[in-house]
C-alpha cells in the first residue's frame, strides 16, 4: 500500500511540474503560486485513504474517535483459515473460523463444516462492495466467525453490533422458499477473553444477543457488557435445522466500541474490628484480657455485603460474575458454587449468595412424625412411535384433511446408531406405527426420490414418552410443481405424479376426437378408390 501511494505521489509532483513549465503566463503563475497549497491537499486525501487501508475493511475510521475499538465491512483482503479441512475457508485478515464438526451418529446432513467467502451480490450486503458468506448446501451447520481483541480497557462497558441476513430454501429461489425452520443468528461477546486465551464460543462465557432468523433482509444485532479483561473475543452464529439445498448466512458491518469507561478507582474502606485477646498468666496469678483494635481493609464490591448470624451473603448486581466474587471474597468458584448448590457459573442480578455459612447451633434431636405413604400410580416404561409421509399441496408444511398420503417413501428409524426398524410407505396404510418402544430419544429419517422436495424437515431426533404416542411428518411437494399451491385432491401415484379422476365431459371430447380421426381415414381410402377405377 505504501509503494502504491509513493507513485501516486510521484505523478501528481510530475504534474504539477509540467504544468508549471507552461508557456501560457497565467497557467504557470498559478500552478507556481498553489503548488504548496496543492500538495496540502493532495496530502489530506493521501491521509485518509491511508486510514482506510489500516481499516483493512473499506470504512474510514476516525483516529480522532477513541471511542471505536474494531470495525469491519468485509471488503478487503480475505485468506483461507487453516483450521477448515474441506472446500473454501476463506476470511477476512485476524478472523478465525469455528463450527461444530459433524459426529458419527449425527443425522444425516446435520452439523457439516460450512464454506467461508467473500460475496459482493447486491442482495446480499448491507453497504460497500463486499460481505462475509458462510454456506452449506444439503446441509447445515452450526458456526461463524471470530477476532481476537487485545489491549481493551478494563472494566469499561463495551458493544458489539453487526448486521446479519439468512438465505434458506429447498429450490433456486432468489428467497428463502420452504426454508429450513428454526434458523437462529446471532452475535456475542466474551468479556474474558476465551478458555486459556482461545476461541471458545460454547465455554459458558459469552453474553448473546438476541436470536432473529433474518430470511431475506438485514437485521441489526448488537449486545453490550463489561471488559473483564484486556482481552475479548467477539463471535457471530448461525445455526438450523433442515439441510434443504441451500443455507447460506451473510454478515456485513460490524463495530466493536466503548460506550462507558472503567469506572473510576476509589480508595478501599476500612473497618475498625474490637477483638478481646486473653493473656497467658504466670503461676499464682490471674490472666487478665485484653482488648485492641485492629484495622482491616474490605474489598471494594459492586453489591451489599451483609452480616447474617455469623454469616456473609453477598447481593449480586449488574455486571458481576462468579469469578470476581470469588476473588472478592478470596474464595474459589467451587466452594461459592457448593455452598449455594449452583449447577452452573450462570447468575441473576440479586441473586444472594452465602460466602460463610452461619454457624447453626445443635438441636436436640426431635421424635420423627411418621410419614404418610403415598401410592404412586406406575408410569408405563414403553411407549409408541408413529410416521406419515403426505402430500404438501399448499407447501405450508402441515398436513390438511385433504392431503393424500405419498408411497415409497423409506421411513428409518434408529437409536444409538442401532436400527430399530425400516418401513416403505404403501400410500394406504399410514401411519406406520412401532409399539412398545423403550422410553427415550430416536433418530427417524425419512428418504424421498429425486422427484421430490420436502416442506419439512426429513430427519428428527423425536422423544417417546412412557404410555404416549410420538408423531414424525414428513411433507413433500413434485419438483415440477414449483411453489405453486396445488388444488387437486387425488392421490400421488407411484411415479409420484398426482391424478385427478377423468370426468364425463372429457371422455365424451375423446370419443368425439376419435370418430373424427376415423371418419377422415375412410374418406381419404373412398377418396383414392374411386380414382383408381377411373
């Protein structure tokens, strides 16, 4: 970049010297005169787009604006992430790539790596020439992607925003047509910097904003926190359910600023503790106590600290976490999270804690009182799985009354990776139903020929309950039939065309058609006989 702008340079003081060296008197007076007021100029302009390119992302930022910490538009360089082992992993310079990796037993097309590019469709970025695309086809994922940011301010309240678009849909529509359901997108922020300074967007540690699907248009996320250290990791995330044939994700402007500074250190309080010593006496003599004062330092907290019966408890609020209380109170998190039975670091602002445990005195023991007893109605330890394959005519993925039933669709059904059972619909007898099922979690796939796409998802992972029935649909629509609703009521044949029973009025058009054709052969036969007797 540097070498770029020297020649630019270069020619423009060329110019100016050519322009200089004129024969017309009033042309060379006045480039000699503006000469230095032109190279000024022509220095603002060198300035500017020398800030844009230490941007590395097509917005100029001010350097008089301490306040923006990151800003990325996805228009400059972008390079493969390494960490990808498949396909195109291509991001902007300092951003990582993370996704979940696909399992052995996962579905089929569920969790696959996405592709990462740079896209500069129209529709697809919110400003500049360029946006972030993150894509699988047949597929989907659960990712995004990550910067690393250094040297932020310490308890200083700090914002993340980006703008973010879904494309999902089972055809080459231009919009998110039948699309897969439950596409979530959203962006967070680690305000401690990651599991041992890596990204880690699962760890517990990362304040998400709210999720939106955004199918079609840019929506804006932003969530904000405190800086818990000089390190934060920012993430964006995509994930959904359905691997129809395409799932693409589009992320654009995003900002990393301050909105508050670190708040201003105060000088720690102290307390003045009474403690009665007693003395160690000589023989003959009686100990005599003592009393002194001693002075101790309080740590300085964001909550009350109260005094209960020989007990602390500590009144979370806004911006604490079990960390900084541990640390506070010179405890370790899993003795805080033991004493107040906490599955998870997870808090709520009030939430009181107990830090030391008051010291309750020892009841005598009490004559028990006899429980009643309580008959409890067994709960059966089966239950039943029922699957439908139908024919979506309005593409709205529910089944209506008058939606036939579609045949040789294959309907696999396992758990923990062992088959429990494999069924072909016959488009008669649906729904299939397995009885006596154990009570738990089952995978069930459904398998459709190419003359179809799906309005529902085609794999599950349904729960049977015990004495209850769990229901898997899938609803599926002819590729040639496009988006339109159909309104025919026949039932779908094995070739997977829909027929609609003749009725009077196109069986009379055919008998008709057919005498015309015969009655206009034997005229033609007349018609040769008799010149071929003359």
């Amino acid at each position: 970049m540097g070498l770029n702008l020297t020649i630019k340079w270069a020619v423009i003081i060329d110019i100016l010297k050519i322009m200089e060296k004129t024969k017309n008197p009033s042309t060379r007076a006045y480039f000699t005169t503006k000469r230095w007021c032109s190279h000024f100029l022509v220095m603002t302009v060198v300035m500017l787009v020398s800030l844009q390119a230490q941007a590395g992302n097509g917005h100029i930022v001010s350097a008089q604006d301490p306040s923006v910490i990151l800003t990325e538009g996805f228009e400059g360089v972008f390079s493969p992430d390494p960490y990808c082992k498949t396909g195109v992993c291509d991001v902007s310079t300092g951003w990582g790539v993370w996704f979940i990796p696909r399992r052995e037993t996962d579905p089929t097309g569920i969790n696959f790596q996405p592709q990462y590019s740079q896209t500069r469709d129209d529709a697809r970025k919110k400003s500049g020439s360029a946006a972030q695309r993150i894509a699988t086809e047949y597929s989907t994922h659960t990712g995004g992607i990550f910067k690393i940011i250094n040297n932020v301010k310490i308890g200083a309240k700090i914002k993340f925003s980006a703008w973010g678009q879904s494309w999902s849909t089972n055809d080459e529509s231009p919009i998110s047509a039948r699309p897969s359901p439950d596409i979530k997108l959203k962006i967070g922020i680690d305000p401690m910097g990651g599991s041992n300074g890596q990204a880690s967007p699962l760890n517990g540690q990362v304040i998400w904003s709210e999720e939106h699907d955004a199918k079609d248009a840019f929506t804006q996320f932003s969530v904000e926190t405190e800086a818990k250290s000089q390190t934060v990791i920012v993430y964006m995330y995509s994930t959904m359910k359905e691997p129809v044939r395409h799932n693409e994700v589009f992320w654009d402007d995003a900002q990393l600023e301050y909105t508050a500074p670190p708040p201003t250190p105060t000088e720690a309080p102290t307390a003045q503790v009474t403690a009665t010593v007693q003395g160690t006496a000589l023989p003959g003599e009686t100990p005599v106590a003592t009393t002194s004062a001693i002075t101790t330092t309080i740590a300085p907290t964001s909550g009350p600290i109260t005094q209960v019966s020989g007990g602390v408890t500590y009144t979370v609020a806004s911006g604490d976490t079990l960390y900084d209380i541990a640390v506070k109170f010179n405890k370790s998190v899993e003795a805080i999270k033991r004493v107040n039975s906490l599955s998870s670091d997870m808090l709520s602002i009030d939430q009181v804690l107990i830090i030391e445990p008051a010291t309750q005195p020892v009841a005598a023991p009490s004559t028990p009182t006899p429980m009643p007893v309580i008959t409890a109605t067994a709960i059966p330890s089966t239950g039943s799985l029922c699957a439908v394959a139908y024919f979506d005519n309005n593409g709205n993925g529910g089944r209506e009354p008058n939606e036939p039933l579609v045949p040789n669709v294959i309907i696999n059904v396992t758990s923990k990776g062992a088959s429990v059972a494999n069924y072909t619909t016959d488009g008669k007898n649906e729904p299939y139903c397995i009885r006596n099922l154990s009570i738990g979690s089952y995978t069930v796939a459904a398998v459709i020929s190419s003359a179809y796409v799906s309005t529902t998802p085609l794999n599950d992972t349904v729960s049977v309950p015990g004495g209850a029935v769990a229901q898997f649909s899938v609803g599926l629509r002819r590729v040639s039939d496009g988006n339109q609703v159909i309104s025919a009521t026949g039932t779908v044949t094995a070739g997977g065309s829909s027929g609609t029973p003749p009725n009077l009025l196109s069986i009379v058009a055919t008998i008709v058609g057919a005498l015309v054709i015969l009655g206009a052969i034997g005229f033609g036969v007349l018609f040769f006989m008799q010149n071929w007797k003359m």
